[in-house]
C-alpha cells in the first residue's frame, strides 16, 4: 500500500489521537474546577454528545476501511484543507479558554465569561468548529451523505446544548 493510500488511515488515526488526548485534558481540567467550586450543568444531554461523536468518528474508520485503497481517488484534498484550518480554530478555542475548556458545561461562580481569542466574535465558537468538522471530514473522503446525517443530529444536539449553556451563564 503506498503512502498516498495511507492518507486516509493517517488522517482518521490523527484524529482518532486528537480526540482522546482533549477527552484526558477535559477531564482534568473539569476535575480542577469542580474542586475548585464549580457545578456541571446539562449533564444529561452529555451521553447524547459524547455518544453522536463517538458514532461519527467510528463509522468514519468503518467507511475508510471498507473502501481500501480506493477511497484515495475520491480524497478531496480542499475538504481536506480545510478540515486542517478548523483544527487551527479548535487549538485556537482550546488555548483561549485554557483551564477552562472542557467538553462539559462547567460553572465556576465569579469568573468571568472568556471574551477574548474567537470570543470576541461569537459566543460559541468550539460548536462552530465542531459542526465544520463534522461536516469536513466526510466530505473530504466522498461521504455527502454521511456528512448530511451527521451534520443533521449534530444541530439537533446543539441546539440542547446552546440553550443550556446559555441559560446556566445567564447572569
């Protein structure tokens, strides 16, 4: 198998690492501001999270290896891009949020909302690079469909989710 049949194993398995390392830094970072006084809000809509993304990224891995070697002719290297540009704006999330990031709606009383990095120009800018991503990947190996669906239950998600965050940061 040459490299550029790889591409789509090494892109899923980058992801696939990606991923589990966030779920590490999560954790710890909501541990810290649970010790510290915080409260998690909605965490009964989190299964349904963690559940849609597990299921995205699974099925990605089942599609890539069921096509083989001939997924590479369909690789769309644009989606591709600009999958790599929304990994530059979750960095860019992660970074500006520091301890604070966590993929759970987590209140630590008395802080302040973050308003700087992509803050200053929207409130939720993790579920915007999210929704790109979800809709990206497939896309870049020739999944429409798959990106369709997913996108589709992801806005459904999202859209419990964004109304509980917004109402427990609600002053």
């Amino acid at each position: 198998m040459s490299f550029a049949e790889l591409v789509p194993v090494i892109v899923l398995g980058l992801v696939s690492l990606q991923r589990l390392s966030e779920l590490l830094l999560a954790r710890r970072n909501t541990a810290q501001l649970l010790a510290a006084g915080a409260y998690e809000v909605g965490a009964s809509h989190y299964p349904l999270i963690a559940a849609l993304h597990v299921a995205w990224l699974t099925g990605l891995w089942f599609l890539v290896l069921a096509r083989g070697p001939t997924l590479i002719v369909g690789l769309d290297w644009l989606w591709l891009g600009l999958f790599a540009v929304l990994q530059l704006g979750r960095a860019w999330v992660i970074a500006s949020l520091g301890r604070r990031w966590t993929t759970r709606i987590i209140v630590l009383p008395g802080a302040p909302l973050v308003t700087h990095g992509p803050y200053r120009f929207t409130n939720h800018p993790n579920y915007w690079v999210v929704a790109g991503e979800i809709a990206t990947l497939p896309l870049a190996f020739g999944l429409p469909w798959y990106a369709l669906v997913f996108s589709a239950l992801n806005a459904g998600v999202m859209w419990i989710r964004v109304r509980t965050e917004a109402a427990a940061l609600r002053p």
